[in-house]
C-alpha cells in the first residue's frame, strides 16, 4: 500500500497511507479465494458479506461494492481506516495461516473512497415512515449507526450532539492524518440526505434530560455519549501549564484545527519537546500530532512493546515517524519552573512481574531507577473512562461501579424502558467497530421494541 | 443560527450581548454560563449569564475585551450571529435561605451576579450587593442590582466612588463592622475573586468564587479547565463553576490561565480589521 | 525615547558654564536648560517636550528655578545663559508638578496607578490584558514603556485629588498599522508637532477649542486621508497607549535595538531593531538622525518585524521526490543541488541573483554562474519587479530552450515558463510558484538576520547587521552560495566569514547597483510609490496591513479624483 514516506509526511497532516488504485485494488481483490464458508464475516463485528463485496471489486464493480458494504455497514470509509481488522477478519483469513491475509480493510476503504470520490453516492431506499421518533445521543461512531439503521426501517431519527461538529471521537479524537474529517463529515452528509435529523450545540443532560425527551414524545432513546472522561495519574505537577489529557491535546488539533493557528482561533500548542504516556491507539495519535507539530517526541510506557495496546501498524508509523519509545517506565511527577510550566518529567524504571487481571505481566517498579526527561509539554494518554453526564441526570438508569451504563448484551436494552445504549458508554474505552456493532444489535432491538407500541399517529396506514 | 438581538457597551470595554436561543433560555439558572463561537474558526469561548427571558428566548452576556476571541465579539453588531451556542453548562448554585448574603461583583461579574442576586432575594435573604471597578465609570448595571439587592456598596481602585479599593476591602469593613455575612458569592477576574476570599478566611464566612479557566469543551471531556480545590482536581466546567475561595490553589489558576498569551499575541496583531469600521456600538 | 542634544547650526560649538542643583556643568550655548540638564543626566520630568520635535511649553511639568528669574520658567523653553544658577526640584516645584500630572491625567484612565494592590496584582498578572478599550495599566499595550507610568511612580501618585471622567471616543482600529486610543490622549501634542512641523505633513491635528481640544487623526479629517503616509513617527513619539502600532503592541518592551538598513528598495534607509527576545519585534528610524532628513516609508516602517516572523517562512532545506516534499540536512541538499546543477552546464543554465541581493551574494553567485557552471549566464532581478515581468530576456531564452536548468535567488520569474524548465533550484525566504516548481529548496535568512553590503541608489556602500538569528536552519545566501560553488568543485571559494568575502569584493565592479537607476519618486512621501514586491514576493500577501493599504491607496485616488484634487 503507498505511504508517505516518514521524513515527508512529518511536515503535514495529510492521510498517511494514500490508498489503492483501482488496478492494486482488483489484483488484491483477486488473491480472495471467494470461501463458500468464509471464516472472515465471522470476524466482522457487524457481519459485513465481505466475498460478496470482494467478487464485485474483481469484477472491477466499485459502486455495487459499495452499496453492499452499506448493506450492514453505514461508514466504510471510516472502517476501512480505523479498524483492527489485524484482530478482526484479516486475523480469520484462511490465506493468513501460511501467508498474508487478503487486505480486507484496504478494500473497504478503496471502495468507499471510490463511491465518494466519484460522487456517486447512491442514497439508499427508506421504508415507508413508521410515525416513530427516536432521539439518539451522540453523534459519535455508535449513535452515526444506530441513526443510519433506523432511519432505513421507516423512523424518524434526531441526533443530539454536544459538540459543535458531529462524529464523535471519528472527530475529535482521531487525527487528520488517520481520518480526514472531510470523510466523517461526508459519512454524515449521508444520513441527513437519507432523512436523520441532526441538532449540534445540544448537550443532554444540561439542555434537556433523557426523561424530558422522552416526555417530548420521543419513543425510544439510544445512548451513545462515549467514553469521554479523562484520565490523569494524580502524580505532582499534572496540572503545570503544558500537560494535557490527550483528549484535550487532539480536540485542540483535530476538532479546534489548533495546527492551523492563526487562521484557526485556538491557541496553538507548537512546542518543543513533548512526552506522551500511554501505548494506546490514543497514545500514538497524540504522539504523531505532537511530531508534527514540531516536537521531539517520547512515548513512556510501563510495559514492555509486546503489552501495548495500540495498533502495530500505528506504532509502526510513530517509529518511523522518528518518535522515541521509553519502555518499561511509568512517570512519578511532572516538574515546573517559577511560571508554573513544564520543564520536565520524572520517571521510574519498571520490570515485568506476575500477571493481572488483563492477564497481562503486571509491571513492577525498580527502586531508586528515577531519570528525568526534559520536556515542555507533557500528553496524559492512560485512555478514558464514561463520562458521567448522562448518567448522572437520568433517573432510574442502571450504572456499573466504573461508570459505564449496564445493558443487556442481547439487545443493549437498559434498566429504563425505552431507553438503549451503546458503545464506549456501554463498554468502557473501546473501539469505533466494536461501537458500531453494539449500535446494530440496538438499532435492531429498538426497531422491534417500537413495533410492539400501539401505532403513532402519522404511521402509514 | 444564534442571532443578536441587542449588543451595547454600557461602560468601556464591556459589551452585554442579547442573543436569541430560546431553547437555552427556557433551561437557565443562576451560576450558570453558555459556550459560543463567532464561526466554525472560534475558539468556544465560555460567557456567565447576566440575564435570560424564556418568555422572549432570550439570553444576555457579558464580554470583557481582553484578547482575539473576545474582540471578535465584541466586534459584533446587532443583527450579526453566533455560529454556535451551547448551554447552560456548570452546576446551577444552589439557592436557600442563609440570612445575609453578599454578592460581590467586579467587571463582567458586575453583570454575571445580578441571576444569582435575584434568586437569592427570592428565597429570602437580606442581599448585599458590593460592586468594584476601577473607577465610577466602569460601573453598570447597578439600577438593576438596585432592584432585586438590599444594599450596594461601591468599590473604586481610584477612589472615585465611596470606599477606595477593592471588593475585599469592603468585605473587610463589613467584618470589622461585625455586621452578619453568612454567604459571600464572588464574580470577577481571579484577582479580585481572591482577595475576596481573603478577607473572609478568618472569619469563616462560606465564600464561593466563580471560576473561569480556560475552557475548550465545556462538558467534562478534556480536563482543560481544571482547578486544585482543597488539594483535589476538578473540572470547572462540570464540577463548578462555583468552588470555596478558600481552598482554590489561585497561583495555579493564575499561571494555568496565561497558558496562552504569548501565542495570542501573534493572533490579535493579525487580526482583520472591524467589520464596520468607525461604528458605535 | 533618546533625549540627545541638538546642534543647531554653529561650526564652533560654543559652551557656557551653567549650575544645576549645585552641579556645574558645561553646556552648548544653543541649547535650553532641559536640554543642557538631560543631556547631563538630570531628568527633569517633562512630557511635551521631545528631542525630534522640540519644545512647546505647554504641560508645563519641566518647571525649574532660575535665580534671579521670577516664577517657574519652563525649562524647555529658557536658554542657557553663563552662570545660570537652576533648581530643579524643591518641594514647591514637587507639588505643582503632581497636580500639573494629575490635570494632564484628567481624561486618562488612572486607578491602576493609584491602587494599592500593585505589587501583588504584578506577582500574578504580569501579562497586561490585551482590552480593546484602555481602562487601567493592566489593560494596555503601553504598560512596560509608558512615559505617563513611570511619571506617576516617580512622583508617588496615590490618590486622585480631580474626579476622573471618561469620554467614551470611538477606538479607532480600521487603518492599517495604526491603532488609536484618544481616550488615552493626554494632548502633549508630540503627534501633531512631529507630523506637521518636521515631516510637513498634517495627518493629525488638533480640533475643538478650549475644554475640548483633541487630537484627531485622519478618519475625522478628510483633507487629512491624502496626507498620512505611515511613518509611524506619530507612534514613535506618544508618551502613551493612545497611538500604537497594531502589531508590536502587545510584544512587550524590547530588550534591546539594533541599527540596520532597510533593504526593501535601493533608498536603504537606517533603520532601529528593536528586538525581544530573539525575536524583531518592530522597526523605527534611527534616533539620532536629523529627523528631517527621512522618515521611514510604510514599508520600512511597519513591515519588516512582519515580514520577517511570518508563519511560511522556509525553515528547512526541502528536496522533492515522488512529487512529495520532505526535509533534508543542508549537506544533502547542497550535494543534491550540486549534482543536478552538474549535469547543465554553460549556456544551459542561468543563475539568477535579486537586486536586494547583497554585494557579497552576487559576488558569490557571479562565480557560481562563471565557474561553478561554466560560463552559465547571470541574471539579475531588479528591484520592485513583478515575476512576470522582471526578466524578459530570462524568459525568452527559457521559452525557446535554450536555458534548461536555474539556479534562483528570488522569486522574481515568470510563472509561465517554469515548466519548461528541466531543473530549478531555489534560494529563498517564501514559497512562491517558484518555489513550487523546483526540486530542491533552500532556505534563506531575510536581511536583518544576515549581515552583507549593499550599495543603495546612489551608490553609497551600506553595511547590514545580523540582529536577530534567523528561524530553523535557514542561512545566509552568501553562504548557501559559497557551499554550493564548492560543492561544484570550486574550493577556492572556501569562505569562512562573511567578512572574508567582503574583503574579496572588487570595489569599483559592484559599487554600482545594478537595475534601474532611474530618479525614482520617494515612497517616504508618496504612497503610490510604496513598493509592491521584494525579491519577487508581493509584500502585501505577508503583511496584512499593507493589503489594506492599498485598498485605502485604491480609495483614496479614486476620491482625489472625484473632488478634483
């Protein structure tokens, strides 16, 4: 797949891997065996016909291979981008046991690309209006495709946003460089154009409650307002000028455009060294943010390579990208001068020891290793946990002790009647697929739940 | 689309700014504030309320001009539109009955204490309200303060009203004058939010400052606006606005806030001439 | 501000002996007893009198006692006589120089002087706001530099004995590079004093009468809007925030200035740096100059700090491969440059200096074009050039191909034959579709952040100063001039210092600049004059105010049209 080369694509923000031609796209697509029992859809958390779309790309059918990736799946663009398909129908591929799997996920991002590129968007065909309303909450990856589903089986969909721009963390969260918001915003161009009804600038919870929507005459309520609580560690310093949740360092880049300042109005956060803690996806996106905007970058890590959670590839691009690696480390304080502003980090050497909960070797500190890494900025990337607003001013709604809204697995039903949920709220800090996938076991629950009320008043006849 | 119905500058440098938001104003409480973005290139920019009329749908701000994104503001004319609005955000203060309460305004706090003020009265307490500002000038809003406040007492740093000083100094005089304080409720920049606090240490009188870090999100998401209160972290924006004077860490609110001057400085000195150029607000 | 005495004319210099507060001191007969006590170190306050317009008597702040002279003369006013006896402070004289301060400060805003929270506020709120409308000290762009300020501390203001009014005037902030506060304007008249008396213009004045006089500026004066030509001297002089320069205000106050010439067009005037940090953070003219002689254009005025700092600015050697730009060292980039050069030689290629290029540069790249590539051809850019029509004979040998390959110091050619160009490498401070179209980009220093000669219109040889390092890794183009010959196998050309290649220069060859050397009008006092393009790039495209300058340029003529001026 062609890539900007490291040293090249450092200076911008620009997608990294640049995509298939057609012509690699119908010779990848036809190493695909076509299985009649495919091992792959097995793999896809939201049951994508993945030969019958790779058959219409050898047939060099790009449209039609789009329309029936949309068959299950509202944002391939965005999928084919953004998931682990390595973990997912790539890792099941019967051409992975002795060599490379077929590149699932390049295809489906091909595909997409081709649809939008070519402004054939073909919009899909509604069922008849059922008279039923449903208000979905957030406009993240989960309530995008509990909206496109829903839409399609005749309901009217309103999504409700707290940002300013729709998406989610496909906006705010994830870099121009993995996911140009172009894409998320044509994604979600689509679902208007298809009928859903988008309101921004609406924060549930503080504007209107769940109950007061579902006194509104709204039939059925889907949660999907994410993990986005931040982390910190509680160490000394974490509030000196210059550190940052890494959910507050990628809005200001990829929501706030912060890398365009001044054009854009949020202050730049250009400086010169940076150190990132974590070894998550969320890690090395605000690593390579970070990179790119100037910065010597280290990502300080308390386990070893093997245990992080990030994607391969993206800790492929961040070694090559020239992003140092401090493995086996964890930060003790964070130091300030006299203005309050960070001048560097303190941290100790760890060592593998048993394993925990995770099953993963449970890190264990080296006394008296301390060492200092110079920096001036500093990215807590430790991941998220819910955030609490929704929950908290919603009545008779079931909460885990973490926070997360209990749901049933089945049907993402939750205590409240007429109330679902989905995605990180649900599961705790996870993936845009797996998201997705909870929202279509929703929206698939929700559409059956509203046939079982009596009629709404402007149902066909 | 947020349209203003009405912008003025009542005093120098302070603009209050009517915004059609019916939705929003039908929710407001006292203690709150909204977010809004001139265009899709704002910063969000967090405002206290002044004012809201449900009836109208309607709700006012205050905008002190300190640097680009409030000078974008207040370069606004009625008429023009914010392209976002969100709100209300922060935790409502809650309203009971104490007995005497003082609400001490200073700048834009001159406009965003008069909700707080009014709903205190309501609930039956003696209002006090203390203005500041740094000369007689700068004071406004005070007929409307007049009508929901017991008493106004006025600060000047010139001495050109009543008492020369701050709002803590008037606190000051009231505590020396052993009059009965049970509630002091704090708007303004840091500084005098501070030393209001100060003055009532001793004393003991349950002091509430209005916070007002940098803020991008606005609901809890990012951690951006956060605050040591009694050795503790909080986010401003959904944990407060509001926290005890007496336990807030202000050095670090203080350096926290200047984060970015220097890097606005290179944005204010581009920033494009006034839309309507020589106009009068 | 630099109070210096001023010479007025006798070829002897012919001194008295004066006595001030028990000093004797020596002084130039000419000079005024503010004068001669300044230029001794004794500062008596004073706020309407400046060294670059004189005095006028009328803040009255400078009051002395003179022996044997009733009352208290002013000091800026009263020449020195032999054995002059002069007091300059008794606590008479103390007293009524407050509560002549306090009248002066009447309309301004004060409470930040008198409030006694000044040292804590300090501790915490160094920064001042950056308000839109003055209120306090806090909230102006003047704090750290203000005459009024420090005047205030020095006679321990405390309280205000006159209640203070605000008169609420509009900010005027719609001119390029100007913004005015007259809510700040204590009427010391420097502004109008300067513009009218010394550079013979009247872009302000005073309007009203008595209680009301003010100062107006050029929005409220039309036959006024003909006359300012952004010299900034107005700014220069103002004692307060009620005149800035829209962006260096909030800067803060430099560290330090530095003398330099302007290199923006062959007049080459001198000009200060101030510099904070590392950083320039705006330009004036220099202050012991006759101020008659020249003022500053708009340019030279306002758009240097900005051109200099701009976001675009080149800061790394670039090569492109695959289409793609990337970063490389400057060995890389020199090699890479070199190589492709090598493969042209002759009249193939063309080396193309700018006109603002220093006489060391052209040295450099007139052995470059001679003996790094063998007798390819020199081009010189001239000043104020647009790309398209700054070289036609370029342009021409281009388009019939006989010139594949150049090597470019400006960007001062024709977009519509680069791609007929097989090979273009460029040295330069901006992108430009030149810049777009070459393979390897160098990166340049602009010229207060390199030193070099250069002969202005007349031919005086001028020497430029590094005053400020220049952003990344860009180089002085002598320098990236000399590598690159080098890298051509031209190792006599190992130049260590600039100096080194200032002694190798031939004088007589090039101290004549090149380019036209027509009389060209003064862009000091004509703005159409104002020069729209340096090396090739259009300086309103990096210096916001100067797009708007032409649009008032654009208005301006139309009106002057209209009414038939």
């Amino acid at each position: 797949m062609p890539e900007q080369p490291a040293e090249v694509r450092i200076d911008n923000f620009d997608e990294v891997p640049s995509g298939y031609t057609a012509d690699l796209a119908v010779t990848e697509a036809l190493r695909c065996l076509l299985c009649k029992n495919p091992r792959c859809v097995a793999g896809c958390p939201v049951n994508i016909d993945i030969p019958g779309f790779i058959k219409l790309i050898q047939d060099r059918k790009f449209d039609e291979a789009a329309r029936k990736i949309k068959e299950e799946n509202a944002l391939p663009a965005i999928c084919g981008r953004v998931c682990p398909q390595e973990d997912q129908c790539e890792k099941l591929c019967v051409l992975g046991v002795k060599g490379e799997p077929v590149a699932i996920g390049r295809l489906e991002r091909f595909v997409a690309d081709y649809e939008r590129v070519q402004g054939q968007v073909q919009l899909a065909e509604c069922a008849p209006p059922t008279g039923r309303k449903v208000a979905v909450i957030g406009a993240g990856p989960a309530g995008l495709t509990v909206a496109g589903d829903l839409v399609l089986l005749g309901h009217k969909v309103t999504i409700f946003e707290a940002l300013h721009k729709p998406g989610g963390v496909l906006m705010y969260g994830i870099p121009e460089f993995r996911l140009p918001k172009e894409i998320v915003e044509a994604e979600v161009q689509y679902l208007t154009r298809l009928g859903v009804e988008l309101v921004t600038d609406f924060v549930v919870g503080k504007l209107e409650s769940v109950d007061e929507l579902l006194e509104q005459g709204f039939d059925a309520i889907f949660i999907g307002t994410g993990a986005g609580l931040p982390m910190f560690m509680n160490i000394p310093g974490e509030n000196l000028v210059g550190v940052y949740s890494a959910n507050e360092y990628l809005t200001r880049s990829n929501l706030m455009k912060a890398y365009l300042f001044p054009e854009y109005d949020t202050p730049t956060i250009r400086r010169s060294k940076a150190v990132v803690v974590g070894g998550g996806n969320v890690a090395m996106d605000a690593a390579r943010t970070a990179r790119r905007l100037g910065a010597q970058v280290t990502i300080v890590y308390r386990r070893s390579r093997n245990e992080m959670p990030a994607r391969v590839e993206e800790v492929e691009h961040a070694e090559q990208e020239g992003i140092d690696f401090e493995l086996l480390a964890n930060p003790t304080r964070i130091l300030g001068d006299d203005q309050r502003r960070v001048v560097g980090i303190e941290c100790l050497r760890m060592e593998l020891g048993e394993p925990d909960d995770s099953g993963r070797r449970r890190p264990v500190p080296i006394d008296g290793s301390e060492f200092v890494i110079d920096v001036d900025t500093v990215v807590m990337a430790l991941g998220n946990k819910p955030n609490p607003l929704v929950p908290q001013t919603t009545a008779g709604l079931e909460v885990s002790r973490w926070g997360t809204i209990v749901a049933d697995e089945q049907t993402m039903q939750t205590s409240k009647p007429g109330v679902f949920a989905g995605g990180d709220i649900v599961s705790g800090a996870a993936t845009v697929i797996l998201a997705m996938g909870q929202a279509k076991i929703a929206a698939k629950a929700i559409h059956e739940y509203l046939n079982t009320l009596t009629p709404g008043k402007d149902a066909q006849e | 689309m947020f349209r203003i119905v009405e912008k003025t500058e009542p005093v120098p440098n302070t603009h209050l700014v009517t915004i059609e938001a019916p939705k929003v104003a039908a929710k407001c409480q006292p203690g709150q504030f909204v977010i809004v973005m001139v265009d899709d290139r704002s910063e969000r920019v967090p405002l206290s309320l002044a004012d809201w009329d449900s009836q109208a749908g309607t709700l006012t701000v205050p905008v002190f001009e300190v640097g680009r994104s409030s000078r974008k503001i207040a370069m606004l004319q009625a008429g023009d539109e914010f392209a976002h609005l969100i709100g209300p955000l922060g935790r409502p203060f809650p309203i009971a009955k104490h007995g005497t309460v003082v609400c001490a305004g200073g700048c834009y706090g001159l406009a965003a204490i008069y909700p707080i003020a009014r709903a205190m009265k309501e609930a039956g307490n003696r209002v006090v309200c203390v203005l500041e500002a740094r000369s007689h000038y700068l004071y406004y809003q005070q007929d409307r303060l007049a009508e929901v406040a017991d008493e106004l007492l006025y600060a000047t740093i010139d001495g050109s009203r009543d008492r020369k000083g701050h709002a803590c100094d008037v606190l000051s005089d009231m505590l020396t004058q052993q009059r009965p304080i049970h509630l002091v409720v704090a708007v303004g920049c840091p500084f005098m939010m501070m030393l209001c606090g100060e003055a009532t240490k001793t004393a003991a009188v349950p002091t509430w400052a209005c916070l007002n870090p940098i803020i991008v999100d606005g609901t809890g998401m990012c951690g951006a606006c956060r605050v040591t209160v009694a050795g503790q972290t909080r986010f401003a924006c959904v944990d407060g606005p509001f926290f005890d004077a007496h336990q807030v860490d202000w050095d670090e609110l203080f350096h926290r806030q200047a984060a970015y001057l220097g890097d606005e400085v290179q944005a204010v000195g581009q920033t494009d001439a006034p839309l309507h150029p020589h106009h009068h607000h | 501000m630099t109070d210096t005495s001023r010479e007025t004319g006798s070829a002897t210099a012919q001194t008295v002996t004066i006595t001030i507060d028990g000093r004797e001191l020596r002084a130039l007969a000419r000079q005024t007893v503010l004068e001669a006590a300044l230029a001794n170190g004794i500062d008596i306050p004073h706020v309407c009198y400046h060294a670059e317009v004189g005095p006028i008597g009328s803040c009255r702040l400078c009051i002395v006692e003179i022996e044997a002279v009733n009352g208290l003369p002013t000091s800026c006013t009263t020449p020195i006589a032999e054995g002059m006896v002069v007091r300059t402070e008794t606590e008479q004289i103390n007293k009524l120089r407050k509560a002549l301060l306090e009248l002066l400060l009447l309309n301004h805003p004060t409470a930040c002087l008198v409030c006694d929270k000044q040292e804590l506020c300090l501790k915490y709120r160094y920064n001042p706001s950056k308000a839109g409308r003055t209120t306090g000290c806090n909230f102006c762009n003047n704090k750290d530099i203000c005459d009024i300020r420090k005047l205030a501390e020095r006679f321990g203001l405390t309280e205000l004995i006159y209640p203070p009014s605000y008169e609420g005037r509009p900010l005027e902030r719609a001119e390029p590079f100007i913004d005015r506060d007259y809510n700040l304007c204590v009427l010391c008249g420097r502004c109008v004093r300067i513009c009218r008396d010394v550079h013979g213009t009247a872009a302000v004045e005073f309007v009203d009468r008595g209680g009301r006089t003010r100062v107006a500026g050029p929005s409220e004066l039309p036959h006024a809007e003909l006359q300012c030509r952004f010299c900034g001297a107005c700014i220069d002089v103002c004692p307060t925030g009620a005149l800035s320069d829209r962006y260096a205000k909030w800067r803060g106050a430099p560290d330090r200035s530095e003398q330099t010439y302007c290199a923006l067009c062959p007049i080459g005037c001198p000009l200060a740096v101030h510099v904070r940090g590392d950083r320039a953070i705006g330009t004036a003219s220099v202050p012991d100059q006759d101020p008659a002689s020249r003022p500053l254009c708009a340019l030279g005025r306002f758009a240097v700090a900005e051109f200099a700092a701009g976001q675009d600015r080149f800061t790394h050697p670039q090569i492109r491969t695959d289409g793609r730009w990337r970063r490389a060292n400057w060995d890389e980039a020199i090699r890479a440059a070199a190589e492709r050069l090598a493969q042209y030689k002759e009249s193939q290629a063309a080396v193309v200096a700018d006109a603002s290029s220093s006489l060391e540069t052209r040295h450099l790249l007139r052995a470059l074009a001679e003996l790094g590539l063998n007798g390819a051809r020199l081009f010189i850019a001239p000043h104020n050039a647009a790309p398209e029509a700054a070289l036609p004979a370029l342009t021409e040998a281009i388009r019939n191909g006989q010139i594949k390959a150049a090597y470019v110091a400006t960007a001062a050619i024709d977009p519509a034959v680069l791609d007929s160009l097989d090979l273009l490498i460029v040295q330069d401070c901006y992108p430009s579709p030149v810049s777009e179209a070459a393979t390897v980009i160098l990166p340049t220093t602009v010229f207060i952040e390199a030193g070099g000669t250069f002969a202005d219109r007349d031919g005086v040889v001028k020497k430029l100063q590094a005053v400020v390092p220049p952003p990344g890794e860009a180089r002085p183009e002598w320098q990236i001039a000399a590598d690159l010959a080098r890298a051509l196998g031209q190792d006599h050309l190992a130049y260590e210092s600039l100096e080194q290649v200032s002694a190798a220069l031939e004088p007589t060859a090039s101290n004549r600049s090149t380019g036209e050397t027509v009389e060209q009008p003064d862009p000091a006092h004509d703005l159409s004059a104002l020069p729209k393009y340096f090396r090739g790039h259009r300086m309103s495209r990096h210096v916001k105010g100067l797009a708007q300058l032409e649009e008032l340029i654009a208005g301006r003529s139309e009106s002057a049209f209209e009414s038939g001026d």
